[in-house]
C-alpha cells in the first residue's frame, strides 16, 4: 500500500514543501499553460470572433440626422448680438422643448414607438444651434419631425422676442421722424423770417431815403425862410422848419440805427438759430438712418436644414466591430485558459490535502 500510494503521488506536479505555490511566475510557465489550454483558447477565440462578425452582419446601419437652427440677431452699438445668448437657447431646448416634442411623437405613434434620443449643441464663437439624433435609414421621418418641432418651438418663441424688438426700433424710428419733421417746420419759420427780415430791412431803407429827402426839404425852405424872415410870421415859419428838421434827424437816427444795428443783429440770431437747427437736424437724420439699419439687419430665428441624413453610416464600421470581436475573444481565450489551468492546480491540491490524515493512517497500520 506504500509503494502504490507513492507511485501515485509522483505523477502529481510537485507541491512546494511550504504548503503554496511559489510566487513567482516565467513566462515558460505562461506559455506552457496556454499550449495546454490552446484549444481552450482557439475555441474561444473563434467563437466569440464568429459572434462579433455575426453582430456586425445583422447590425442594421446607424445614420445622424441633424437640423441646424440659426439664431436672430440685430445691431447694437455696431456688434451683431443675438436675440437670446446662446446657452439660454440651448438650456430650453435641452430642457423643455426636446422633450416635449419626444413626448408628443410617442403619445401620437403609440407605446410600440421605438424610443430614441436627441441632442442640442452649440459651436463654438457661433450663433448656431445643431440638433443631432442617431437612427436606421428607415427611421428618418421621425427624427425629421421630432426635430422639426423643436426647431419650430423655438422660432415661434423667438418670433415673439423679434416683434418687440422691432415695434421697439419701429418706435423710436417714429419719435425720431418727429423730432426730424418739427426741426424742419422750425427751419421753415426761420426761413420766413430771414425773408421778412428782407422786407424789413427794403422798408427801413425806403423810410431813411424818404426822411432823407424830407430833411433835405425842409432845410431849403428853412435857407429860404431864413432869407426872408423879416416878420413874425416868417420867424414862426423858421422857427418850425428847425423843429421839424430835427424831428426828421432824429427819426432818421433811429431809422438807420434799426438798419444797421438791429436789423443785422437779428439777421445774425435768426442765421445762427438756422444753422443751429440744420445741425439737429443732421444728427437726427444720422439717428434714423441708424434705426433704419439696425431694422435691416434684424434677423429672425430660421431653420437652415431640418432632418438632414448623413451620406455615410456613423458609429463603428462592420471592420472595427469585427476586429474588436477577435481582440475581445483573444482577451477571453487567454481567461479561460488560465481559469481551467486555476481550477485543476485547485483540484489537485485539494486532493493532496484530502489524502494526507489517510496516508498517515495507512502507514500506522503497515508499522
């Protein structure tokens, strides 16, 4: 009973005497336990290589279905901005608007609509908003109309902003074109002065000539009065001529000084007051041809494409999800190698330690 129990341990692999496995690992020993195991190895390696090339066979083609939505925007203080920023956008259709409109398309399709998910970006330094979802060629009306209606959602919501915005441009257009028309009713009157002023002055002029001859006159019949005031009479006569003489100098005083110094002191008021009110009326004009560009260049909310379909499929190609099989069944061939190599030392040892008590029994007995 000795001899056959020690002929039958020696074709055990050795156990070390400390009770375990030494530690350290060669890769001679590697490569041993996989030439054991290769047909471990190769069936796994095949098997889950024929299931991944299976997968990508019957895979059905993913395409990305995009619509782009571009922002309005108007003019102010010479940048383009906006009608709303960009992450306020993008924060409503991410929250509210994509799923609503997911909603409504599986409550109008039914339960046995095949759920699926769209997202919202947008590019970097630009006022686009890029709506994406990922679907088989035969679902393409869906995504079409799921993001068709985010894309409407949006413009109508931004249609509101963009009627204030211009009623508020259209208003002060208004106020502008007012203040324009008053500043050149005040020009007019201006002009109709200067024009009076005209005739003003023609009648000044004509009053001085005639003061003129009037003194001119009445100095002759005073040189005539004076030669023949010999009476009373006479000298009363003189004494009315020279009273009427200087009556005729002092009007003629205040005649040309309204001539010269008034007239042409109000000449100068109701000339500075016209070019004053010419210049107002530059700045006003230049005030509405600003309105008037900034209503040119409001732009509304629009859908640049909706539910354009990708001309390639996207994700992995059939190749890459191939070849990934063959990494994956390499990955799990080398598994289950070293699994089925673990799981026989463990038997083993397990028997070693099982026959142990029974040996020491045996050689008792034999004693």
């Amino acid at each position: 009973m000795s001899v056959n129990h020690t002929a039958q341990s020696s074709e055990r692999p050795p156990m070390p005497t400390d009770g375990g496995y030494d530690d350290e690992i060669s890769l001679v020993d590697l490569g041993l336990v996989l030439w054991r195991r290769r047909r471990a190895v190769l069936t796994t390696v095949a098997v889950v290589t024929a299931l991944g090339v299976l997968w990508a066979l019957l895979l059905p083609k993913q395409y990305a279905y995009t619509t782009t939505v571009e922002l309005g925007s108007h003019v102010e203080d010479g940048k383009t901005v906006p009608i709303e920023p960009p992450p306020a956008v993008l924060a409503k259709i991410s929250e509210s608007y994509i799923p609503l409109a997911l909603r409504d398309y599986r409550e109008q399709a039914g339960d046995e609509a095949k759920k699926f998910e769209v997202d919202a970006r947008v590019p970097k330094d630009s006022q686009l908003i890029i709506l994406e979802s990922e679907g088989e060629a035969d679902q393409a009306p869906k995504h079409r109309q799921v993001q068709e209606q985010v894309a409407a959602t949006l413009i109508d919501d931004h249609s509101r902003m963009f009627n204030l915005l211009r009623s508020g441009i259209e208003l002060e257009k208004q106020r502008a074109q007012r203040g324009l028309d008053e500043l050149k009713d005040r020009e007019r009157f201006l002009l109709a002065d200067l024009k009076r002023l005209d005739l003003t002055g023609d009648l000044l002029r004509q009053q001085i000539e005639d003061t003129n001859s009037l003194i001119e006159a009445a100095v002759k019949h005073r040189a005539q009065a004076i030669r023949e005031a010999n009476d009373e009479a006479r000298a009363m006569t003189l004494l009315m001529l020279d009273n009427e003489v200087q009556q005729n100098r002092a009007r003629l005083a205040d005649l040309e000084e309204r001539f010269q110094v008034g007239l042409a002191q109000r000449r100068d008021d109701l000339n500075n007051k016209l070019r004053d009110n010419q210049r107002q009326q530059g700045i006003q004009d230049a005030a509405i041809q600003r309105l008037e560009l900034r209503m040119q260049n409001l732009l509304e909310t629009r859908a640049v494409v909706t539910g354009m379909q990708s001309l390639e499929p996207v994700g992995l190609s059939r190749a890459a999800i191939a070849v990934l099989g063959a990494f994956l069944g390499g990955f799990l061939g080398l598994l289950a190698a070293f699994g089925l190599e673990f799981r026989d030392r463990f038997r083993i040892a397990l028997d070693e330690t099982s026959s142990e008590p029974v040996a020491a029994e045996v050689t008792d007995v034999v004693k």
